[in-house]
C-alpha cells in the first residue's frame, strides 16, 4: 500500500473511532471519497477490511457503490482464495447487517448482494458466512427458516 493511501487510511480509522459525538460527518465522507476514489484500493486487502468495518447507519448511502464496485469486480467469488473469498463476504455480510438493521426495506440492494454471496465456495473455512448469507436470505423470504438459522448460530456461540 502506497504511502497516501496508508495516511488516509489512518485518517478514516481516526475519524471512525473517534469517541466525540461531534465528529463532522462531512469530513468522515470526504476521508472516505479521497481515500476509495484509488482503482487500485479494490485490490488491497486492507483497504477491503476497512471498508468492510466502516459500515455504519449514517454512511451506508456513501458506501453502497462501493460495495457495488466489488460485486462487479470479484463477480464470482469461488475464483477468489479463501481468504479473499472471506474478506468479500464478510464485506457483504456486514454491509447487509447495517440494511437489515437500519434500513428494512431495501429488498433491491439485500437481494443483489446476497445473489453475490451465494457465489462463495463450498469449503468449511467458509462456513459461518455461507451460513450468515443464508440466514440473511431467509430474513427476507422466509423468517420461520431464519429464526431456525438464528437459534442454531446463537446456540453456537455466535450471539450477534
């Protein structure tokens, strides 16, 4: 990672982590544009974790094409390694965690996104997100199954 791009991202982590409730939401925004307007931070491992924990219910609009970008980029994400594959879906998993939360009725969007996490492979290291990528499916189309997905994960140890 270039060294701009390491200082950005030190600035979003800053700004993200900051305990001050007046933490400027344009400069969060802005932070967040400087840093992902790169092509090439779709290829950083970091930059694909960060993204994936900056999820948040005041920045979900800013970060949707993102996420889209992402979709269009690792289309099939069984091609990609396993860790890769990880990272990606736990971007989507996250991603569909705040839209669930926040924004219920965002079918479109929830239904793009877990059409893309039904490409990872069939692996046990991938597991507990094709698992989460079901019962997020199951939210939507049949909430007896997600609540029988969500004992399982809860009896598991998996709370939230």
């Amino acid at each position: 990672m270039s060294t701009e791009l390491r200082d950005r991202a030190n600035l979003i982590i800053a700004v993200l982590n900051s305990k001050d409730d007046k933490t400027d939401t344009a400069a969060v925004k802005q932070a967040m544009h400087d840093f992902f307007k790169h092509q090439e931070w779709m290829n950083d491992e970091n930059a694909i974790v960060l993204l994936s924990n900056s999820f948040r219910k005041d920045n979900l609009n800013d970060v949707t094409p993102l996420v889209m970008m992402l979709i269009r980029k690792y289309k099939d994400l069984k091609e990609q390694s396993l860790i890769k594959q990880r990272r990606l879906a736990t971007v989507g998993i996250n991603y569909l965690y705040v839209l669930r939360k926040y924004f219920m009725y965002s079918d479109k969007v929830a239904f793009k996104i877990l059409s893309w996490l039904e490409s990872l492979a069939t692996d046990p290291e991938l597991c507990l997100l094709r698992e989460l990528t079901l019962y997020f499916y199951f939210i939507y189309t049949n909430d007896d199954q997600a609540k029988g997905i969500k004992l399982i994960l809860d009896q598991s140890g998996y709370k939230k």
